[in-house]
C-alpha cells in the first residue's frame, strides 16, 4: 500500500506516493533526493533533522510521511535558492563561524528560521531555550548564539 | 513494510477503524510511539491517525478549561488562559522536550504515555483534572488519578480514545507551581512537584501536591497535604512527601536523591505556589 500526498516543498506543489512506515525525513532524502536534511539520533533529541512545517520547527525523523498532505515544507535547501545566495540566517552563521563540522547546522538553521520568524529580537537566554532541541557536538554554542543574534540584528538593520 | 497508516476524519471513524484493524495503535503526535517503533519495542500493524479530527484540538475557557486531547503541546502553552489560570500547567508545558517536541507532541498523548515522569501530570492532578474518553458512540468520564495506573498503563480499554482534559476553572486566590529536575533540559524528569495554595491570611484552606517520577505513576500526595502549613516553611509536607513515594533507582538518579530532591522540591513548590496566590510572601 502506498499512500498519495500532496504537499509544498520550499514553494514548489510536490505530488508523490509514500511508504506509510516512512517519515518525512525518508520523504525528503530518499524519495526527494534533499539530503541537505541530515539524520542525526533518529529519536527526536539531537535536532539535526529540523525542518519547518506550516511556519513550525518539527523533528522530520518522528513526523509519519502520511500526514505530509497538504501542508508547507520549509528545508535547508528552501532558504538559498535565490540564485545561490546565501539567506540571512546562513550568511549569520557563516559570518560568526557558528559551525564547525557542520552536521548539525541545517538543523540549527531550521529552528533559528521558525524562532526568528516568532520573536525577532530575542535575548541570548531565548536563543538558548529555542536551541534546546538542536544538539552540537563540535561547539560550546557560544557562536551559534552569536550567529541567531546576529541575523536577529541584520534584519532590523542590514548594515549590522 | 511493517505497518499501514490511516487517517480518519473523525472520531466515529477512527473507532470503527480500531474496532476492524487487529493489531492498530491510534497515533496523536508521534515524539514518543515513533521512538518506540524506531526502536522496535512496539510492532503495530496499523498506526490510526487521530491528526485529522478537528475537534480533538480545540482549547475551551469557560467556568471549566476543556483542553482537545489533541491540541498540541506548544498551542497549549500559547493559550492565554491556560497560562493565567494554570500557571503550573504551563510551566510543565514549558519544561517539557524541545521546542520541535512541543511543536508535534500533544497534551493527550502526554497522558496516554503514562510515563512516570509525564511533565503535564503533576499540575492536572493538583488541578482536579479528569479525562474524557470516547468509548465507540459514549463518552465516559474520569478523574485523572483513575486513568494513570502504571508505567505505560492507562485505563483505556481496546479502541477507546482519550478526548479532552478537563480542567475546573481554580478557585479565586489559588497560588500554583510546578518545579522539575533533570540532568539537562532535554531529559526526563528526575523528579517534579506541582501544589496549589489557597491561603487566608497565614491559614492554609486548600492545598495540593502531586509529584512525578518518583513513583509508579504520577500521584497527589495526600499525607503531604494534610499536614501542609506555611507556618513551619512546609517542613512537614516536605517529611511527608517523602514517606508517600516510592522512588526508583535508574540511570538518572538514584532512590535516595530522589526521594532527598521530592522533599526540596515539595518545599519550594508550596512556597513558589504560596506567594503566586498573593496571600502570603516569601520572604516575609
């Protein structure tokens, strides 16, 4: 049995059949091909599958591909598709060198994406509660903090 | 293949489906049945979708807050009433996961966990709390208490769904609060107390206490409090609170840091819960 669903993709209608003991992560990097989307515990604690669905951050390795129907996907590969550059919130984390090996950064970019979106100027302590989800194993945060609070400051002021 | 999925689109729907499916589990979330299936600890053969039913997530604040079992842990937490009118509520929802985990994860599927250490428990016990559960075409009716039995173990029976949480609407000048500790945020509790205080004057009129992962299931401490009373800084409650759980040993916490830790916990949480009523200060 598979099971059709129609969904947006980084703005694009997607229309396509799906194991129903998939889950979104399997959707976007086996049946899609994204694999900017990374599988990192595959139990919902380490984050570094965060991709948004309908404006929120969701761990994809937990979410049934079934229930994909009709919503909007946001992933990594959404954010810069403009003609290759970079969005705000990369060119952050690129400028205020938050990454390292760089497994956990889609992830991290996602759920700054969706907490951004939702409180545009935030403290450091709220970065770090909206970070709790998002593990790294590389740094000591300090710099991912400092990239969210960053792109934060670009968007009121693009000279930042 | 290991399992197939359905998605009714409501509620007479989803029970005819668990009625004819061997082997089907409804799905609400997913942050704690996807795990399991992961890990193959639960083997489904159907996983029925309640994601669908619109009115499993809808929030009510009138004289009773009626919470959708399936509202979601982050829409929860949002309400404007539940935040004024359940502090201890929202500070459980709050405490609880990630913010990707509250985004998915449900109020109702919190409860049909029935983990010890269910964060949204304590604060319903103390709120009176009952579950409203759809039984084919009836709906039937129980406290909270009544429907957590143990580890995993609830009191649903074979295709009965968990509806609403129904909370009464606490009584002018309660105080509540609820406090967990883990070893980081992100892990279970190693213990969390919620109380509720009702104050006249230094006198005590009503005063709750339930505490999570510190016994089979999450439980009110009743001997607590009976005894409860901010004259002696709830020293006794604290006592109490310590005789009437059965803490375990595991890799978060040993039984005896856990039943030291419910003691302090139960303190400040009646304190923290005290001066929220605004009858009494903390440092008065």
């Amino acid at each position: 049995m598979r099971i059709p669903v129609r969904f947006e993709l980084n703005g694009h209608a997607v229309e396509v059949e799906v194991a129903p003991d998939r889950t979104l992560l399997d959707l976007l990097r086996d049946t899609m091909g994204e694999t900017g989307t990374k599988e990192g515990c595959r139990e919902g604690e380490c984050g570094a599958c965060t991709v948004v669905v309908d404006g929120r951050a969701v761990n994809s390795c937990l979410f049934p591909a079934p229930e994909i129907d009709g919503t909007r996907v946001l992933t990594i590969e959404g954010l810069s598709c403009d003609h290759g550059r970079l969005s705000r919130v990369q060119q952050a984390f690129l400028d205020a060198s938050g990454t390292q090996c760089g497994f956990c950064t889609p992830g991290m970019v996602m759920t700054a994406v969706a907490f951004l979106a939702e409180n545009p100027a935030p403290m450091d302590t709220e970065i770090r509660e909206a970070l709790t989800g998002n593990l790294c194993r590389c740094t000591g945060y300090v710099q991912i903090v400092e990239a969210i609070q960053l792109a934060a400051r670009r968007s009121r002021d693009p000279q930042a | 293949m290991r399992y197939s999925y359905h998605r009714p689109a409501s509620l007479d729907e989803a029970s005819d489906m668990a009625a004819a499916l061997p082997n089907a589990r409804f799905i609400q979330g997913g942050t704690d049945l996807m795990v399991r299936i992961g890990q193959g600890r639960e083997r489904p053969g159907h996983l029925i979708s309640l994601r669908r039913i619109g009115e499993l997530t809808t929030i009510d604040a009138n004289r009773e807050i009626r919470i959708g079992a399936g509202a979601t842990l982050s829409d929860t937490l949002a309400h404007p009433d539940i935040r004024r009118r359940l502090p201890a509520l929202a500070q459980s929802l709050a405490a609880l996961g990630s913010r990707q985990v509250r985004n998915m994860g449900t109020i109702g599927g919190n409860l049909c966990n029935a983990s010890p250490a269910a964060d949204t428990a304590p604060p319903l016990l103390v709120y009176d709390a009952r579950v409203e559960i759809r039984n084919g075409r009836a709906i039937r009716c129980l406290p909270l208490a009544e429907f957590l039995l143990g580890p995993g173990k609830t009191a649903l029976q074979a295709g009965e769904i968990l509806v609403a949480i129904v909370v009464p609407d606490p009584p002018e000048g309660t105080g509540s609060a609820f406090i967990r500790r883990g070893r980081v945020t992100m892990d279970l509790a190693i213990a969390s107390v919620a109380a509720s205080v009702r104050l006249n004057g230094g006198a005590s009129i009503a005063i709750r206490v339930a505490a999570g992962a510190v016994a089979p299931t999450p439980r009110r401490l009743t001997a607590a409090e009976a005894v409860a009373t901010p004259t002696d800084d709830w020293s006794r409650a604290a006592i109490a609170a310590r005789e009437q759980i059965e803490p375990i040993t595991d890799l978060r916490a040993s039984a005896e840091y856990r039943r030291h830790l419910t003691g302090i916990l139960v303190r400040r949480a009646l304190t923290m819960a005290a001066a929220a009523s605004g009858q009494w200060s903390i440092d008065r």
